[in-house]
C-alpha cells in the first residue's frame, strides 16, 4: 500500500509538473498571438485608411490632370500650388466627386471577397499571401495614377485586400483565445491613427500625396512575417475549453467534449443556415457603419470652416485623423468594457449624421473644434460596436460554428458601408447645389 501511495504521489506531481510547464506556454503564446494579431490588423487596415485619407487629396489631383494636356509630364508640387491659386477659401469648396466615390472603390471589391471568400476552402496561408500582393500593388498603382479610372483601380486593389484580410483573420481567431479579436481590433485602430495621422504629417510638412502613398509600400511585407512567424496556434480544445482540475485532466482523453469535436467541414447548406441567427448581431453592427461612413464620406469635407487657419484638404484631414483616435481607443477596450446592445450604439450614431447634416448645410457650429469633439464619439461608437459584436459572435456560437460564423459576419460592416458609400454620393451633390450659408 505504501509504494501504492507513493506511486500516486509520484504520479500527481509528474501531472502538476505537466500542467505548470503547460499553463507557461499557453502564456507566451497568448502574449505572442496578441502581438501578433495587432500587428496583422493594423498592416491589413492601413492601405484602407490610407485611400480614404487621402480621398479628397486624389480626386483634386485626378481632376486636375485629367484636365490637362500635358498628361504624361506633370509636376505634382506644380499641381497641388496650382490647385491652391485656382481655389480661393470661400465657398463649399465641392470636388467634382464626392469622397464618396473613393469609399465604393474602397469597399464594394471587399463586399465582393466577403460574399466569396466564406464559401471556400482556400487555405488561410494562401489568402494571407494574396493579400500582402494586393496591398502592395495598390499603393505603387495610387503613386503613380494620372487619371481617376487609375486611381480607383488602385483603390480597389487595397479594397480587395483589406477584405480578404478581414475575412480571413476573423475566421483564423478561432484557433485561439477568443481575446486575440481584441488585439485584432486594436490593431484595426491603430490602423487608422497612423495611417491617417502619418499621412497628415506628412503632407502638412509638404510631401505630395502620392509621395506620401508610395512611402508607406513597404508594410505588406509584415503581414507575412508576422503570420508565418509570430503566431503560434493553440490547440482548439485548449484555446476553447474551462480550466479542469487535477482529477478532470485524466478523463479528458477518454471522455473528449462532443462540443470541441469540430474538425468536420460545413456543408454550404449548414452555411446558409446559420446566417439568419446572424442577422442579429450583422444588422445592428451595420447601421452602426451606415450612419458612420454617411458622416465621414457624405459628409466631413462638407463641414467646412473657411476661417479656421487650417486649408480644406488639411481639415478633411484631421477630421480622420481625430476620428480615428476615437476608433482606435474603443477597439482596444474589450478587456474593461463590453458592451451587449449594440442596437444602443446604432441609435446614438444615427444623431450623430443629424447632427453633422445640420452642420454640413447650415454650417450653424461657429468653432471648428466642436465638431472634432462630434468626430471623435463618432469613431468611440464605431469601434464598439465592432469589437463588441464580435467578441460576441465568438462567445455565443459553437465551436464547430464560430469559424464561418466571423468571417462570414465581416460582410455586415462592409455591406452597409458600400450602401453608404452610394447615398453620400447624392448627398454630397444635394448639399453641393446648395447656397452657401450667409452668417
């Protein structure tokens, strides 16, 4: 009996030892795996941001050289100088196009990839590949666009591959802690304060906008890097179930959770089951980024301040730029607030665009910082309600669910902002026609 006890004991600590050195390395993975998924979701947004930064700064010069004849001999320092002597600072100020035009290119290609990429067994390395290609190749083609049809090419080259990326990392979240949406989340934001906030600086010290484009080429590069070396997958039973015990541990073999056995594919049928139950988490995050994008496509060059010190095209700036703080500081805050109700959010974002309507057309709000207080919750609302519906998502479907169920719930954010995308086109043309207010 005693060598009995004494095997046991033996038994017992060689387990502990086991589960020590095991609880250690899921530690460093998941610090590993939180890096790396901020870093992926700041690489995969920042082509996006950076398109759309730059909008109103692309179409200026695109309508300038496509009304030239000297097409293929411009001097671009001479371009933007040119465009501040013909433009004087009064009046709306409208381009020929909305900013409205550069969000379709920037999204309709990743509505597209979205409805696709769910329904197909590529492998994720593959997509990850053809996404750093596309991003890529969409910042050498803006550089060095000399027309608009060029420009939106390149423009939805980054469209592309922010929506492969999207869809492809949300789905991969699932071979890890459901936390690493967070960090992705963050990541998304961070994409957006130094995507624009670089893109600012830049071109406030005097670099041109396409300069300031090419500059930013190398980043896609980092995408694999990172996916291929920094991420290191959890087993999904241990990424997904409870902590157990020192006598569970033994059983877990023998008696596995049906739950966790989900290796098996979905059909497409299943597939298309499982987006109605969806639908309550996709349409509230989609009104959400409808009123969002109706604001900073429709809207922001709009809200123009002729006496404010700073020109139109800097102003247009720093509104993304302050709104993207407010996005990246809502995206990185699941580990201290979660939020359920994300219809709440959607309602709150809806007064925003009244309030930022009402301010494009009457230009009513006499100082401009008011309205960068207004952009800045706009992009806490926007963030939230991402972050949250995801971590969501990832808590409340199955286990052999929860891969198609993000990636496919990605189309949400992305179909609504092309919606907007469209209706801020006639807005902007409507608010456009207007007389300009007299004070």
């Amino acid at each position: 009996m005693g060598e009995s006890e004494d095997e046991m004991l033996n038994d017992e600590d060689v387990l502990n030892s086991r589960i020590n050195v095991s609880l250690v390395a899921d530690n460093r993975s998941m610090k590993r795996n939180l890096v790396g998924f901020w870093i992926l979701g700041l690489i995969n947004n920042f082509a996006y941001v950076i398109m759309l930064s730059a909008a109103h700064d692309l179409l200026k010069a695109s309508s300038y050289h496509d009304n030239t004849k000297e097409a293929l001999n411009w001097d671009e320092d001479a371009v933007y100088h040119q465009i501040a002597i013909d433009k004087d600072d009064s009046g709306r100020d409208c381009n020929p196009l909305s900013t409205g035009s550069i969000l379709l290119a920037d999204v309709l290609p990743a509505v597209i990839i979205k409805l696709v990429a769910p329904f197909t067994p590529i492998s994720a390395t593959f997509k990850v590949i053809t996404t750093s290609f596309l991003a890529l190749a969409s910042f050498i083609l803006v550089s060095v666009a000399q027309s608009h049809s060029q420009t939106f090419i390149g423009v939805a080259l980054a469209s592309l591959s922010s929506g492969l990326g999207e869809v492809t990392f949300l789905a991969y979240t699932h071979k890890f802690d459901p936390m690493v949406l967070s960090a992705w989340s963050s990541g998304t934001g961070g994409a957006g304060i130094l995507g624009s906030g670089v893109y600012a600086v830049l071109t406030h010290l005097g670099v041109s906008p396409r300069t300031a484009v090419i500059l930013m080429s190398g980043l896609p590069a980092s995408m694999l890097i990172t996916y291929l070396f920094i991420l290191k997958e959890v087993p999904t039973e241990r990424a997904e179930a409870p902590p157990v015990s020192i006598e569970q541990v033994a059983l877990i073999d023998d008696h596995p959770d049906p739950d966790l056995q989900h290796n098996e594919v979905l059909s497409l049928v299943e597939k298309f089951r499982i987006i109605p139950g969806l639908l309550k988490y996709m349409i509230p995050l989609g009104l959400v980024y409808f009123f969002e994008y109706l604001i900073n496509q429709g809207l922001f060059e709009l809200m123009y301040f002729p006496g404010s010190g700073l020109s139109h095209s800097q102003q247009y700036r720093w509104y993304q730029f302050i709104y993207s703080i407010g996005v990246l500081i809502s995206r990185s805050s699941l580990h201290w607030i979660k939020i359920s109700q994300i219809k709440i959010l959607a309602l709150f974002q809806l007064l925003n665009f009244i309030l930022a309507l009402f301010q494009s057309i009457f230009w009513s709000v006499p100082m401009i910082w008011l309205i960068f207080l207004l952009i800045f919750w706009e992009g806490l609302l926007g963030g939230a309600a991402y972050v949250n519906t995801f971590y969501r998502i990832s808590l409340e479907s199955s286990a052999r669910e929860k891969e198609f169920s993000l990636g496919v719930s990605s189309l949400a954010d992305s179909g609504f902002i092309g919606l907007a995308g469209f209706v801020s086109i006639y807005l902007h043309t409507w608010i456009c026609a207007l007389p300009v207010p007299v004070s």
